[in-house]
C-alpha cells in the first residue's frame, strides 16, 4: 500500500510511525531523512535546500516535491509510507501529480489523532519531563524533586519541553497538517484514526481501519 501519514506533533509519534510502517510491510519514508540524505551527500537538492534554511525563508514546495521525485526515481513505488510531508496543499496536489506520472496513485492517507483531554495530558506529562545531566536513560516524571531518582544527578528540562513552547509548535503543527488532511478528505483518501495506546495498538487499529475502507 501507498500510504501517506499525517500526524499530531506530540510524543510518541515517531514510534508510532515506525510500528505503522512495520504492521504495513511497507518502507517508512520520512521527509526529513529524505532531505538530511541531500543535505549529506552535498547534492545540487541539498545545496538549494540548505541556502533556503539558512535565510529562514519558507520551504520552497518546488525543492519539497523534487526531493520526493528523486526519492521515487522513475519507477512506481508498490508500498511507502510516507511521512512528514505533504506540508501544504500545493505539495499535496504536486504529490498527487507525481504519483500519477509514475502511475502508483496513493492507496490511502491516514490520520493519527488523539481526543482533545488526551493532547492535554501529554502536553502536561512532557512539560513535567526531567532529564538526568548524568544519563539521558534515567526517567524523571513527574519530577520529584531536583535530583535524578535513579542517581542523585542534577535534573534538567529540556528547552523543547517548556510548555508554552510545546503549545505553540502543537499548533502551528495542527494548523500545517489540517488543510492538508481537508485536501485528502474531499479526494475520498482520508482515514482518521484514534491515536491512543500503544504504537503496536495504534499500528494494528489503522491497519484493520485501512483495509476495511479498501474492501
Ligand atoms: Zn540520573
């Protein structure tokens, strides 16, 4: 299957892609390896990316959508699952063009979500996260006090764990994906599914969500 996975920008959503991916039988495409890859290789991508990110302009979608048409080369891809991309409807569309050239049209979009109470809840439990200065193994949460239960070590929060920061990259995340799940919906591709448990559990109910709609 061709799936393209759209996500919340909380926790646990690289696991969950992974046992996706994994439950799929299907290569885990992620956008951002995609473009690190360019990025390392030092390729002419790479170096028209790296210009972009360094004067803090927006992402071109034309660089986006070139990165993913080198991804795909000239052959259809039987199964993906694509990751951290599409970011705008423009690349959306030009997506939905190139699999057509290629002739491996998307089987699927897929939805992680989670009910409103439990974003909050893990907005809150990774605000509450503390990491040991000693061992980034050792687990701290809720923080009990300043010191690592585990070796007495000096604990510390994260700068990406500060509430107000979390918040605010949640939903310039949601307003990003959104549109691009409204773009899938009207094309009769989206799958939404619940988001909770573990990312085996959320693996296999997608899973079963996607073949019931391919029946
Ligand atoms: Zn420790």
């Amino acid at each position: 299957m061709r799936i393209v996975l759209l996500q919340q920008s909380i926790y646990e959503q690289k696991a969950d892609a992974a046992a996706l991916a994994q439950a799929l039988a299907a290569p885990h495409l992620r956008f951002g390896d995609l473009m690190r890859s360019h990025l390392v290789r030092r390729t002419e991508l790479g170096a028209r990316a790296a210009a972009v990110m360094n004067s803090g302009e927006p992402f071109p979608d034309e660089i986006a959508t070139a990165i993913l048409r080198d991804a795909f080369g000239s052959t259809a891809p039987a199964a993906f699952l694509l990751g951290g991309h599409p970011r705008s409807t423009t690349q959306a569309q030009a997506l939905d063009d190139l699999l057509h050239e290629c002739g491996a049209p998307l089987d699927g979009v897929l939805y992680l979500r989670l009910a409103e109470d439990e974003v909050e809840r893990r907005i809150r439990q990774q605000a509450a996260r503390r990491l040991c200065r000693n061992d980034l193994t050792h687990r701290n949460e809720p923080p009990a006090d300043r010191h690592c239960t585990v070796c007495g070590g000096e604990l510390y929060q994260r700068k990406d764990d500060d509430e107000d920061v979390i918040r605010s990259r949640y939903r310039s995340h949601e307003a990003i994906v959104h549109p691009v799940a409204e773009h899938y919906a009207v094309r009769a591709l989206l799958t939404t599914v619940d988001a909770t448990g573990t990312p085996d559990e959320v693996a296999a109910r997608a899973v079963t969500a996607l073949h019931d709609r391919a029946v």
